[in-house]
C-alpha cells in the first residue's frame, strides 16, 4: 500500500514538473523570440508545443507561417494553429482563421474562416473583432451588415487597436450603419494615426487636404502623408507627390513628386503608375522620355486605370512612344469607354470617322461622339456639331440638345484648338494629373492652352 502511494505521488510530481517546464519552456521561448534568437526560441516552442502548451503551439505556428527560423511551411502552420485553436486558443483560433481566409495551407474557405473569427472573438481577441468589421462591411464569408460591422470595430477600437479605430472612423466619414459625422471621422482617425497607423494618417491627410471634419490644411496633409509614406505606404507616397507636384503645403517640386510616384508605382499602386508615365511624357522632373512614358502608363492600363487605357491608346494611334497600331489603340480605348471614360469615347468617334483600324462608319462614329459629348467634353461637342447635320443618324439639328451641344462647342475652349496628335495627348495628360491630394476637383484653369508638340 505504501509502495502504491510512493509511486502515485511520484507520477503526480513528473506531471506537475512536465506542466512548469512547459510553461517555463514557453516563456524562455518568448523570451528568445523577442530578442530574435530564432533558433533557441524553436527548441524551446518545440519542446512546450509537444507537452500540449497551447500558447507554444500558436507561436510555432506563426514562426512556420513567417519563417522565422524554419523554412515557411503554411501546411505545417495550420497544423500548430489548429492544435492551438482546439485548445480554445484566441490567437490560434484567429491565426488559424486567416490561413482559411487566404487560403495559405487549407483550402480557401471564407465561411470556416469568420466561424474561427468569431470564436476568438468572443474571447476578446481585437485583431479578430477587427477582422470581423471587415467581413460584414464586405460581406466576405457573411452576408453584408454594416451594423454588425460597427459593432465589432467598436469593440476593437475600444480595445486601443488602431486599424479598428480608423475602420470605424471611417464608417462615420461615409456614413455606413452610422449617422454621417465628419468631425467624429477625424476625431477617430486622429487617435489612430497617432499610435502610427498608416491608413489612418492617410485618411486624415486626406480629410485635411479637403476640409472635410478638419479646417483645411495642407501643410496638416502634406505632414500625416509623409508620415504614411515614410512607413512604405502607396497611396499616401501618391498623394505625397501630388502635393509636390501642385505645390500644394509645399514648394512646387516636380523632381520630389516623381521620387515620390516612382515608390509608389514600384510597390504597383496603378494610379501612381499612370502618373509616373504622365510625368516622364510632360518632362516633369524627369526628362521627357515617351517610351518610359508609355512603359508607366501600360502597368497603369493593365489594371484596369480607364484614363490610363485611354491615354495608351492615344499613344498606340499616334505612335508616341510606342509603334503605331491602330489595333492596340482600339483595344485600349474600348476598355476605357466601356467604363464611360469620355477621352477614349471620342478617340472611338474619331478613329470610327477617320477609319483608322475600322471600317469608315459615320454611324458609330456619332455614337461614340455623342457618349462623349453627353460628359461635357468638349472635342467631341466639336465633332458632334460638325457632323451631325449631315447624318441621317443624328440628333436633330434644331432639337435642344444638339444646340446646346453646338454653344458649347463654339465657345472657344482652347483644348479643341490643339492641331498636332502629340499636343493632343501631352495636353490630356496634364489634365489626368489632377484631383490632387484626395480633393476631388478638377482644376483644368492651370492648362488653358495646348502645350508645343515636341521636337
């Protein structure tokens, strides 16, 4: 019987002394991890990870998921998360999430991945209540509900993450689940962006730039842009280099504003893309160089950037920087006018009229003149005017439309005026590099007249 007892209390010391060592085993794992000792926290996590410590698991998990100190393996990643999640880990369970969300080791299962959200969720985990926000704003998984989303950014953003307040000051910027409030938009993204968050620096430069919960600032934008951008961010290193190249808070500086397009088109931000391209056709801050130009614009146009469509096809019809092909001009100008850009609707009309890659056809010609001239721009009112009374397709001449078309043709805008292919396209691209900084106007009044085609 004493024997019996002996052992029983041995087995139960070998149990307590394992569960300490585990936990013991973690921590100095932590401990190595934190101090970038890779290889000892491993060991370490290891060895608490084969004892059933759910925290080491998680960590093994995300050292496989980033590599850190081991070949990154996703497949071996979920496995540690999903030991962790099963344990009733949060961070597992939200780790584990986000491999079924991008699909990194599983099977991508967006449905599988809110469930584990949601489960760590609601054991307070504010990545994974953020995470959530983001599913119902997108309907991602589940189906859309802003005010499900409001009351899991709330619940993170009460937590101090900064991603969560900036979602939620969002939220009240466009007035989705919420009453509209600008001032409480910038007070959030404020509190954000002061613990560092990128996206909230932007959003509230961007708030400056307009004046929108904030009394417009520039210099104010042109400081919380920089700090976004110094962080690598894209669209704030964009809205950098507009403000340089307006000289907008800051001297003009066209060499700053294409260092600035140029980060931002390495990292594929399509905007700066196009306008890096605009800026190597105009020889602002670069030297002119067209093929570097189109180079630029094409990336820009291969995602989707309607004025960027257009302005390659500009160039494809006119053989700026590029080999002239009236086919490629087509192409490009066609998914830029399928997504209304009115410049690529009236180079259709023209192409259509002129029967440059397509059969003569004064039909489609007015048609794509009309689309364009219905947006107010004004070549194609010009061409529309010109031509319309001699069509048996057109409007009538004395209807209302088409004499208003025919005063705002004659008005003299200079833009029409402009005779060379090559001023036509440099003058387009002057005008592309607008909306500066997130203000959302256009400011045609600084290129009234047509620049000198190039030599």
């Amino acid at each position: 019987m004493m024997r019996a007892i002996v052992v029983a209390c041995l087995l139960a010391l070998a149990v307590t002394a394992c569960s300490r060592d585990a936990g013991d085993s973690y921590l100095a794992g932590a401990r190595a991890y934190k101090a970038r000792d890779f290889h000892t926290a491993l060991a370490d996590f290891r060895y608490a990870s084969a004892q059933g410590n759910a925290e080491a698991q998680n960590k093994l998990g995300e050292m496989y998921s980033s590599g850190k100190g081991v070949p990154q393996n996703y497949v071996e990643a979920t496995k540690w998360f999903r030991l962790a999640a099963h344990q009733g880990n949060a961070q597992g369970q939200y780790n584990l999430g986000l491999m079924y969300g991008y699909g990194q080791g599983v099977p991508l299962d967006l449905t599988k991945a809110d469930a584990l959200f949601k489960l760590s969720a609601a054991q307070g985990n504010a990545q994974a209540q953020n995470i959530l926000g983001n599913s119902y704003l997108d309907g991602l998984g589940v189906p859309k509900d802003y005010a499900q989303a409001i009351k899991y950014y709330q619940l993170a953003a009460k937590q101090g993450l900064p991603d969560a307040q900036a979602n939620l000051g969002m939220m009240y910027a466009r007035g989705s689940g919420v009453q509209q409030n600008y001032i409480k938009a910038a007070e959030l993204l404020r509190i954000a962006a002061q613990q560092g968050s990128a996206g909230a620096q932007s959003d509230l430069g961007v708030m400056y730039a307009r004046g929108t919960g904030v009394p417009q600032s520039f210099a104010k934008a042109v400081k919380w842009y920089r700090l976004a951008a110094n962080q690598g961010d894209a669209s704030s290193e964009r809205l950098l280099a507009n403000m340089y190249a307006h000289g907008l808070g800051v001297s003009q500086d066209y060499a700053e504003a294409a260092k600035w397009f140029r980060l931002a088109a390495i990292q594929g931000d399509a905007i700066a893309e196009n306008d890096l391209g605009t800026m190597y056709a105009l020889g602002h801050g670069v030297p002119v160089d067209y093929a570097k130009a189109a180079y630029w614009v094409h990336l820009a146009a291969k995602q989707g950037v309607s004025v960027a469509q257009s302005t390659l096809g500009a160039m494809y019809e006119n053989g700026a920087g590029v080999r002239q092909d009236y086919l490629m001009a087509l192409k490009w100008n066609r998914l830029a006018a399928q997504q209304g850009n009115d410049y690529a609707e009236f180079n259709l009309g023209d192409m259509y009229e002129h029967g440059l890659g397509v059969s003569q056809d004064s039909t489609e010609a007015l048609r794509w003149y009309r689309l364009s001239a219905q947006q107010g721009f004004p070549p194609a009112q010009n061409s529309l005017s010109r031509i319309s009374t001699n069509s048996e397709q057109s409007v009538s001449p004395n209807s209302e439309d088409n004499t208003h078309l025919r005063e705002q043709a004659s008005s003299g805008d200079q833009r029409t005026n402009c005779g060379a292919s090559y001023a036509k396209i440099l003058h387009r691209m002057h005008l592309v590099l607008t909306n500066a900084a997130g203000i959302c106007k256009s400011d045609e009044s600084t290129f009234t007249t047509c620049p000198p085609c190039p030599q």
